[in-house]
C-alpha cells in the first residue's frame, strides 16, 4: 500500500503549532489566576511534566510498531473490547475539536465581529480545516512548513515591539505564590495541550520512519512550550498578573498595547494571525485524527468520505458544547483536567500494557 | 460548456458568496467617529456622557467652511453603554469607539468612585486602551469637550498630544491608560493617579468658531496637576510641585527643568535629560521603612548665580544644589500623599511586597494605616554633565 507521508521536520512543525494552537490565547489568564506573578513557574513545571508525557508517547508508540492507536486497540484487546477503548479515545478526540473550533468562535465574537452568528464563523473555519483533511497529511505537513516562518516572524515582532512597555517589577517578588498555587496553575497547560497531544499517536504512523521521528516529537512541543512560556511571560511583564487573570484572552490585550513611535498602532491583529495559523494546524490535525480513527474503527478503506458528515456534526456539537463563557471557564477548571487525564493518560497506559503482554507472547510463539 | 469553464464559473460564484466581507460590514461614511468621551454622574445619579465626535467634511478638506470640526452630543442614562446606544437618537451616525483619544471623568463621578464606569470602557470590544483618562478640575465635562481648539482642529487630539508633550518634556503631569489605572486602583499597596483637565476662560466662547478665529484664543484647554485617588474615590489633588515630585518617585520623569534659587538673589535652572528611581523597602523590626533613590542627569541651562562654572566645585556647588532641590519636590509630593490625602500612590506598599513579602502578609491588610507613618529615606544623586554654549556665567561685568 502506497501510504502517504511527511517527514519527521515536518512533523515537528505540526507539532509546535499543536502545541501553541488555542493555548497561547487561553492558557495565561488561568495560570495567572491561580498561580499570581509565579505563573511562568508554573509554567516550567508544566513543560517539564509535558516532556516526560511526550516521552511516555513516545514510548507508546515505539511499542504500536507503524499501527495507528485505534488498530492497535483492536490488535491487543481484540474487536469488541479493543473497539471500546477506541470509541472512548476517538470520543476524546472529537470533542476536543468541537471545543478547538468553538475556541476560534469564542475569540472571534468576543475580540473581533461580536454581532456575526458563531455558526457562520464555525461553517467557514471548518470547511477550510476539511479541505485540509481531505488532501491529506502530506499537503497538511507542507503547508506547515510555509506556515512556519510567518508565525515566527509574526512572534518576533509581537516581542520587539512590546519590549518597551515591559516591567520587572510585575514579576516580582519571586516565589511568592505556595506551591499548592504553582502547581494548580500549571495543571492547565498540562491539560491544553500536552494530554491533547495522544492524538498525534493517530498522525505520527504517516511520519516516514527515521531516528529523528522521536527527536522532532520531542522537540517540537518543547519549541511550542517555549512560545507559550514566552507568552505567559510577556503578559505578566506587560499587563501584571492581576490584568492577566481579569481578561478573558490577555495576549491580545498585550497585542493592543504595542505603540510604536506614536503611529505603529492596532497591531493586535497580529496575535489574531499567530492564532488562527496556529489553530488552523491544531484543529486539522485533531479532524483528520477522528475522521481516519473513525474510518479504521468502522473498516472504511477511505476517510474521505466521513469528512463533511463528521463536520455536520461537529458545528452542532461545537454550538451545544457548552451554553457561555463561564460554564466553559469552570468545565476548563474543573472537569477538563481529569477528562484528559483519563484520555490522555490512562488509556495510553493500558494500551501500552497490552501491548507488551501481547508483543512478548508474540515473540514467544516465534 | 466545457469542464474548466465550469469549474471557474463555480469556483467564481462561490468566491462572490463568501468574499463579501463582514457580517455587518460599516462603511465609513456610516460611522461617527468619536474621540472623547466625558462621562459624569448627574443629581439623580445617572451616568452624563458627553460625546465628542470628528464632522470628517471639516478635518479633511482643502477649504473649510464655518462649521465646527467637531460636534459634541450629550445624553444620560442609567449605565454608560445604555447611554452610548442611546446617543443614536441624537447623532446621525453610529458612534465608532476605537479610536478615542481621551476620556474626561466628571469631578462628581470621581468623587463618587470610578470603578463602575471602568468596567464598560475595559469591557466594550471596541475600546483600544491607547486612550488618556483625566479628570475635569473646574468644569463639566460637557464644557469641556466642547471647547475648540486653536493650532490643532481636534480637541480630543490637541488634549493627547498636550499629554504626551507635556510628559516628555515637562514631567508634571501624567498621562494614564485605563490598564494602569484599573490595575492600581485594585492592587493593594498601591493607589491610582489621572491627570487634571483645566478649563481657562469663558464657557460660552469656547464652544464658539470664535475662539479659534483669534490667534491668542479666549478659552483653552490646559492639562492641570494631579488628581490622587484613594480606591476609585477622588481623594484631592496635587500641585504642581508635588505633581513633578510624584513623577521623580515613580521615575516618570524623562526631561524637566528644576529651578534653585542661590546666594545672590538669583534663579539658575538645570535642564533635567534623564531620570530614574528605585524604591526598595526593608523591615526594621515590625515597621517597614522605605527608601527611594532618584538619580538624575542634565545640563545647566540658564545660569544666574554666582557661581563659577568653570571650575569642578561649582560644577558640585550646582549638583548639590539640584540635589537639595529635587529632595525638597520629593518630600513636598510624599507629605501630601501621607497627611493630607493618606493615600499611598507612589506603590511604597508594593515595594514592601516585593522586598519583604512574608512581612507583607501581615501588613497587607492595615497598610492605609502603616503607610500615613512610614518612613522614607529620599537619596537624590544629580550629575550635571555640560554647561550648553558658554562655559562662564554671562553677566555684565565682561
């Protein structure tokens, strides 16, 4: 079989702008109100708890040996229990883009045309993302790549350009939050994106197999760590932890606060920019993972055709998901966390428990 | 028709149907672009808002013609954003919010507490949080916005642009963004400022083309001292000593020029170029005391004393002077701040924080008490580096 693929750079690409997507304009503000002015601590810990993740991953899919996670449930428990595990974790992965793409309608209807109806914003988003899947993960890892350079551009001007308006103070004084707090606060960027990232175990089957596959992995959600480091840093610097936590998306609040010379002014489209790029990947890849997941799970030799009638109804989960803004704050707060960690986590872990009885008793009856 | 024309009619038709812009796209000519807003409270309690919105056909157009450059609507309501929507029964145009300049709190509403008019301007999308806040020190704001202003078409653009001047090279007042002053007004340790808006002469003749027709215009706007606040309250206000004195504590001050009197009767004043401080805090015991170092560097700039420049001592008798001078500014600002109006806005409660934060824990909460007593040791360092374009004093004795 003549199975498309994209080499592991470009698999890094992917990854850093999963990694950012969504992240860089939610995650501050919940770090910031739990955490205070150590919220970059927080998010240390929670790039350090994501490295260890992405190596469980890793792990995880040493062990699939080129099978995507949903044939590999099948391969180890079998077609009814095996097809039960992937119905949870391709459950996982729908509704987490559902809530990617309502993320793009919320931002949009708070910050930039609050009176356009969310279907209309989701409709258009969805139907580029779908074009997306259906030219496949080769045409989604090249576009990553022309992608790249504009978000890194992009980035750099966002951090020159606000240098002048940071203040140390607003950091200081360090460590003053208990590590209840800190460690509170970086279970959010836990959640997003690191135990997001089990859905990579759908796309990384199609990286072209090389030594550097694991490395770009790695890699690449450090580099996307980095940025969201970055970024949650800029806002404390810039807006003071209290501003960070009141607003609802603070970096483009920072964004609104670049003024250059008196006349470089209004540049906060541009953190609209980095976010729809961004997003553009994270939400491709987790559409093209459910609807390939969907299409193993159901024997169909070509996902294509679950494109469109998996978007049906993806806008309509995207519009019921949750009923406004704050329901959504505390289901991100309370609810996500465990959700993610079952999904993320534990599933992954009982399947790579299975994996090695049955890779062992394989090479048993060798 | 053939496959490719077809597939291009089709690709045409459905770029048509979605190229078409916004949702609800705004022409231009539909929108009435405000750029300052007076917000006060009137006797019945409801929000007073005062628009001031640009007549595009008298700002950019080759000959004008006698109309205003701007127009100013007034209306009330029982919140500001109900206030704003209903100004549509009086203006012909929507009102476009982002790309005020100036907002101008009532003395009223700034005695009452501000907090709850912040909350819509933070809120509303269509805010950009470039815009100057200032309180109306002897007039409503209604009179305020709709005075005219010579030199700049603007008012609004004349105020900001006075603001920004008047920061740079004057170091007096402050010009304050809604950020800052919401992150001021809710951090504890800390209290907010705005600068003041003056209205110089008649009412009645500001509001008139009149008062731009003359080259010395009989009414004018100009940015008065410091407004301190305690909370969201307007406490009272600074002079403008003390004003000047503020803004070398939080180290605002970027050029100025600091006037001392010397043995002879005579003034000389040293152009100040650059400016910086640091406050730091420590504990002696159970209170905390707080010192400030304000460096400064400038150059002599009108030298009327009898001192001889050319020579390293007077060029030391000068710094000494300066120093002496720029402590004085500074213990003015910090004894009003601590008796006359208890209200700690140079963030010395902060630094209490930042230094000594387990101390701070306990002290957080009687802070308005602690701070009326703290005690703050200024340092002043002044550095005179050059003497402009003559190298001794001019006087007549040749």
């Amino acid at each position: 079989m003549n199975q498309p693929a994209i080499s592991p750079r470009q698999f890094m690409f992917i990854v850093i702008f999963f990694t950012i997507g969504s992240s860089i304009l939610i995650v501050p503000s919940p770090i910031a109100s739990a955490a205070k002015h150590d919220a970059w601590v927080s998010v240390l810990l929670s790039i350090l708890v994501g490295a260890s993740l992405v190596l469980f991953y890793i792990l995880v899919w040493k062990s699939l040996k080129g099978k995507s996670f949903v044939q590999a449930c099948t391969f180890v428990f079998g077609a009814w229990l095996g097809r039960l595990f992937s119905f949870f974790y391709l459950a996982f992965l729908y509704i987490l883009s559902a809530l990617v793409l309502r993320n793009i309608g919320d931002f949009m209807t708070t910050q930039i045309i609050p009176e356009t109806p969310l279907t209309f914003i989701h409709l258009f988003f969805l139907l580029v993302v779908i074009v997306g899947c259906y030219l496949g993960v080769e045409s989604i890892g090249r576009s990553a790549e022309i992608f790249m350079p504009w978000m890194i551009l992009l980035f750099l001007f966002l951090i020159f350009s606000i240098t002048p308006q940071m203040n140390m103070d607003h950091l200081r004084p360090f460590f003053d939050s208990t590590s209840k707090e800190i460690i509170d606060g970086s279970t959010v960027m836990i959640g997003t994106p690191y135990l997001e990232m089990v859905a990579l175990l759908m796309v990384i089957p199609y990286v072209k197999e090389s030594p550097k596959t694991a490395h770009g992995w790695f890699i690449g959600s450090m580099i996307g760590g980095g940025f969201l480091f970055l970024i949650t840093i800029l806002s404390l610097l810039v807006l003071g932890s209290d501003l960070t936590s009141l607003n609802a998306y603070p970096t483009y609040n920072v964004a609104e606060k670049i003024n250059i010379a008196g006349f470089m002014e209004g540049l906060e489209i541009i953190i609209a920019i980095i976010w729809m790029i961004t997003i553009f990947f994270k939400l491709t890849v987790l559409y093209y993972a459910s609807s390939v997941g969907i299409a193993q799970f159901l024997n169909i030799d070509n996902h294509r055709i679950l494109l469109l009638p998996l978007g049906m109804g993806m806008i309509v989960l995207s519009l019921v998901a949750y009923p406004d803004m704050a329901y959504y704050e505390n289901f991100v707060a309370d609810t996500w966390l465990p959700y993610a960690v079952t999904h993320g986590f534990l599933l992954p872990l009982f399947l790579w428990g299975g994996l090695q009885i049955k890779n062992r008793a394989q090479k048993n009856t060798l | 028709m053939n496959i490719p024309t077809m597939r291009a009619v089709v690709s045409a038709m459905i770029c048509l149907a979605m190229l078409t812009g916004c949702w609800n796209s705004r022409e231009l000519d539909e929108l009435g672009i405000a750029v300052a807003t007076g917000i006060d409270k009137n006797d019945q309690g409801e929000y007073l808002i005062t628009v001031q919105v640009i007549n595009p056909s008298e700002v950019a157009t080759e000959a004008p013609t006698t109309r205003p450059p701007v127009s100013t609507y007034t209306i009330t309501g029982e919140t500001l954003f109900e206030a704003f929507r209903k100004l549509s029964i009086k203006t012909p145009r929507k009102i476009y919010l982002s790309q005020m300049r100036l907002v101008v709190i009532g003395e009223s509403l700034a005695e009452d507490g501000i907090m709850p008019a912040l909350d819509f301007l933070y809120r509303d999308h269509e805010f950009r949080p470039s815009y100057y806040i200032t309180v109306a020190k002897n007039a409503s704001v209604e009179n305020i916005l709709s005075v005219l202003t010579p030199y700049e078409k603007i008012p609004a653009n004349k105020v900001m642009n006075s603001i920004e001047n008047a920061e740079s090279h004057w170091g007096v007042t402050t010009g304050v963004h809604i950020d800052t002053l919401i992150s001021k007004i809710r951090s504890p340790g800390e209290e907010a400022v705005l600068g003041g808006l003056l209205l110089n002469g008649e009412e009645d003749v500001g509001n008139r083309m009149s008062n731009v027709e003359q080259a010395d215009a009989p009414t004018t706007l100009e940015l008065d001292e410091t407004a301190v606040f305690k909370e969201d309250r307007l406490a009272g206000w600074l002079t403008e000593k003390q004003s000047l004195g503020f803004n070398f504590i939080t180290g605002e001050v970027s050029s100025t020029i600091v006037t001392h009197p010397c043995e002879n009767g005579e003034t000389s004043s040293v152009e100040l170029l650059r400016s910086t401080s640091s406050i730091s805090a420590e504990m002696d015991g159970d209170t905390p005391s707080i010192s400030v170092l304000i460096e400064a560097e400038g150059n002599i700039g009108e030298m009327n004393c009898d001192i001889s420049i050319g020579e390293p001592e007077g060029i030391d008798q000068i710094n000494l002077a300066l120093e002496e001078e720029i402590e004085t500014i500074v213990q003015s600002a910090i004894v009003a701040a601590q008796s006359d109006f208890e209200s700690d806005i140079f963030g010395f409660g902060q630094a209490v924080h930042r230094y000594e934060k387990n101390d701070w824990k306990t002290l957080e909460s009687e802070w308005d008490e602690v701070f009326k007593d703290v005690r703050v040791q200024v340092d002043v360092k002044a550095e005179v580096r050059s003497r402009g374009n003559s190298s001794r004093q001019i006087d007549k004795k040749g």
